[in-house]
C-alpha cells in the first residue's frame, strides 16, 4: 500500500494549558449502554483503512449502543490543530496523535490519564512502540501502529554481482555492495548525505543519546563517542554511493533514483518501492526487500519508528465511552486486521504473522522491536525544523571534518532550538 507515513517531529511550543476534568458519561460503564450519544474519532488521512473502519465502528455500535464518527484530519497543520481543539470544552473524544507527539500533547495536560487502561490491555504491548506513550511513569495515550525503514534491492543487479541472499549483518551487507561495486557498473547503494531517519535508527542501534540533561535543561549530547561511532557506520555506507554529501532523501526523491535501474539499494518505507515502479513499470520483478541488519543476525540494526498513537482527549465528557473504543479498535483481532489491510507493524509481536504475504512489511516487522524514536521531549520540534543542524553535521563528516569538530560547530544552534519549549 503507497502510504506516507509522516514521522512525527515533535510539537511546537504551546501557547496554554489544557485542564484535566472529571470522567463524564453520568457514571456509566461499558455495556451499560450509551444510546443516543455519539464518539468522535481523528483520524489522519491515510491511517484509518476502510474495512477497519467498517468492522470497528460495527462491532462499537452494536456493543455499546452509541454512533462512531470518524473524522479525517490532514497531517498538514494538524498540530495547531490539534492544540487548538484539545483545549475547548467539546475536543475531538478520540484522537491520533503522532508518535513523537505525544509526549507534548500530555505535559500540556490535553490527554487523559489510560494508565488503568494499559494494565487491562497493554501487558503485552512492544516495549519500543508503546515507549512514546509513557510520560513520567503514566500512559498518556496508546500504541497504534509504526512503520520503518527497510532495504529496498534490486534483484538483478545482486544477482549479477553474484548474490544469491539477502545478508544477516552489516558486515555481509559492506561485502555486498563492495562485490556490486567490483562486478558490476551499478551505483551499490543510493544513500544521500543527510538521510536524517536512517542515521536516526543507526544512533538507536548504538545506544546514543542526541540530548542529555544538564540543570534541569535538555542540552546536545551530539559530541558523545557513540554518536560518532554510528556517523561512523553511516560514512561506510555512503562511500558505496554517489549521493551527494549535502542533500537528503527527497531532493531527489532517492526512490525516483532508484527507478532507473542503476542503483543496487537504498534505504526507505516500503511504499517508496512503488513510487519507483510507477516511474519504471519493468522494474517491479526485480524488487525486493530486507531487513536492515545489524552487528549480528540475531539483532537487526536500530531503526526510526514512525507511527501513531491513540489518546483520549482529557476535556472530553465521554471518558468510559472512548475508553471502550479502545478495547475494540485494539483489540487483536481489529489490530490484526489493520496490520493486514495497511501493511502496518500492530502494536504487539504476537500480531505480526499478519503481515505474511507482504514482502515489504515482513522485512520492516523484525526491526520494530529494537527501534525507537527521537527524543521524546517537548524542544525537539524546533530541531528538525530546516535547516536540521544535525543533517548539517553529518555533511561536515563526510566532508572530512572530524566527529567533534563537527559536533561543536552545531551544538549552539541545537542548544537554541532545544531551548525553544
């Protein structure tokens, strides 16, 4: 399914705080019965498939008694949005909200408080996707779905290098392109100098932290030894490609590159595969698909989720309602069923057999347990915002400039922006 998924990047600094009220519903409990009302649900354009929306609103209707209405939001302008309407006295019941969002939307105090709620259905939730969920020790909302980065091959080209596998470690995987690179007239791998995401995911891989806690304040952490040790590993990759050192994925759109048939791999969502057939129809027999390794087979490299959550507006009036909403919608069987439909990782590894027949989401899922995401603090927005003083990093080290060197001459402006809450 060709779906953009946008990564989450945080949320501006917000202008008011929103109060938690009482729980509503007149004292009802789920199975009471809630005829006559009706639970509004945000979604983003493109996360909510139809026949999920189909049998969840069904079976809600059928248990409950109430109207399901969904609403589409588009995720341009969603934040303002969504500010704006966390803080009136009739928000949204239900909303998505993105992954890396959520911290911010909870310390405004525009979520409800699901702690309860987890310890009824989350017990065995995927740690590293319901991690964006938490703040201080309490569930501010629930995990929806993630989806990540895999590589993207091109089949003939690996066979005519004499590749016969997909390779299990990063080292196979350097080998690899070093036997395309000698045996072939294919550019190895398509890899731009600021592939910010990939780089992301390598940091998580290493255990790197981009920020650290100094006097109550987030600061950059971007001189620490195992950020260097992952732009390190990012350097090797690059030097299998001809991708130029100060551009990202999407200028240009490394898929479109990869169209041409020239280009061995690149690092992407599986729905860019599809923006590359559409340029280039005969390409499609040649694709496939694998899992980004890592050090060891057993443990695929570190990866960028980039998802959704599910919350509860606090200031909404219908708390047991939307609460009950959530049993349903993640529920195995509904969120089995999104994971099937969407292609999507469920928020639970026992759900993954779902995505069988899929190549592109059966080489993301086993990444999704060893990934993670961007700090999860309200400053981090500011960051990302271009230009990215971490993408401006990594051109200096490819560049030649060394990893501390290269930290030092951003970390002011990344203490700026981290400052900006």
């Amino acid at each position: 399914m060709k779906r953009r998924l946008i990564a989450a990047t945080g949320v501006a600094a917000m202008l008011f705080t929103v109060a938690a009220c009482g729980s509503g519903d007149e004292g009802k409990k789920a199975g009471d019965g809630y005829e006559g009302q009706t639970l509004t649900v945000w979604t983003m354009d493109g996360s909510a498939p139809k026949g999920w929306t189909k049998a969840v609103t069904s079976e809600f209707e059928q248990k409950t008694g109430a109207k399901l209405k969904f609403e589409t939001q588009q995720w341009n302008g969603i934040q303002q949005r969504l500010t704006t309407a966390l803080s009136e006295s009739d928000p949204p019941d239900v909303v998505e909200v993105g992954n890396t969002q959520t911290p911010a939307y909870a310390q405004t105090g525009g979520l409800a408080d699901l702690t309860e709620l987890r310890k009824e259905i989350g017990a065995d939730w995927t740690e590293a996707i319901n991690a964006s969920s938490v703040v201080d020790d309490k569930q501010y909302a629930t995990p929806w779905y993630v989806a990540n980065r895999v590589v993207i091959y091109n089949k003939r080209i690996w066979a005519e290098a004499g590749i016969d596998a997909p390779p299990k470690t990063r080292q196979e995987f350097f080998d690899d392109l070093a036997a395309i690179e000698a045996k072939t007239d294919a550019e190895p791998i398509y890899l731009p100098g600021q592939n910010w995401y990939f780089f992301d995911g390598l940091l998580i891989g290493q255990g790197a932290d981009l920020v650290k806690k100094e006097d109550g304040r987030w600061v950059s952490n971007l001189a620490d030894p195992k950020v260097g040790k992952a732009m390190e590993i990012y350097r090797e990759y690059h030097s299998f490609s001809d991708a130029p050192k100060d551009k990202d994925e999407a200028t240009p759109q490394q898929a479109e590159v990869f169209a041409k048939g020239k280009t061995g791999a690149f690092i992407g969502m599986g729905w860019e595969a599809a923006t590359a057939v559409e340029a280039n129809k005969s390409l499609e027999k040649d694709i496939g698909y694998f899992t980004i390794p890592g050090e060891k087979a057993e443990r695929p490299e570190g990866v960028f989720l980039g998802g959704s959550n599910l919350a509860v507006a606090a200031l909404s009036e219908k708390q047991e309602l939307a609460k009950e909403f959530l049993r349903i919608a993640l529920s195995d069987k509904h969120e089995g069923a999104l994971a099937k439909e969407a292609g999507v990782i469920p928020n639970k590894d026992s759900l993954r057999d779902q995505l069988a027949g899929n190549p592109a989401a059966e080489a993301a899922a086993p990444a999704a347990s060893f990934g993670g995401t961007t700090p999860l603090i309200p400053g981090w927005a500011a960051v990302e915002n271009p230009p990215n003083p971490i993408k401006s990093y990594m051109t200096a080290v490819l560049k030649g400039v060394p990893h501390r060197e290269a930290a030092a001459k951003v970390e002011a402006e990344l203490n700026k922006r981290l400052a900006q809450q």
